[in-house]
C-alpha cells in the first residue's frame, strides 16, 4: 500500500515539548498522529467503503459481528383454557 506524507504547520516550541515528553514515554509524535489520523479515518469512513480499500489493499476482511440475539421463549403448548362464555346457558 502505498503511503502519503502529510505536512502541518505546529508551534516549534509546543512541537519540542511535545517530542520531549512522548520521548519519555517511548513514543513518537509520527506514532501518535498516525493513531489519531486512522481513528478519524475510522470514524469518518463508512463501513463499507474501508472493507473496499482493505480488499483493494490484498487484506483480508473479517465477517462483521453478529449481535447476539435473545432466544426465543416459548410458552408450553398447555391446554387452552375453557372459554368462560360458552358455558352452561340455564
């Protein structure tokens, strides 16, 4: 797949902040902004157009997740109840 370079403009001192402090944490502002673009992405994208690209892209694509339904209860077959009206006519 091949991969697009994007360019913002950034503060230069909050960038240096910023690369401090993920530094500590061993982690990249490269790794944090590509985490952040493919939550948009997934968040932006249908569905249906992401499993198109992945397809595209020679990945293979998961069945989505069937919700697990609630079983259907079913009362007993008992015997029906007598019908109150056709009773005795006296």
């Amino acid at each position: 797949m091949k991969t697009a370079t994007i360019t913002i403009s950034y503060d230069e001192e909050k960038f240096a902040a910023l690369r401090l402090y993920l530094g500590q944490k061993n982690q990249t502002v490269e790794e944090e902004l590509t985490a952040a673009v493919d939550n948009l992405y997934t968040k932006t994208v249908p569905n249906n157009v992401r499993e198109f690209i992945d397809l595209r892209a020679g990945k293979t694509v998961s069945e989505p997740k069937k919700r697990k339904s609630k079983p259907n209860i079913v009362p007993d077959a008992a015997e029906p109840e007598p019908d109150a009206s056709a009773g005795d006519v006296s």
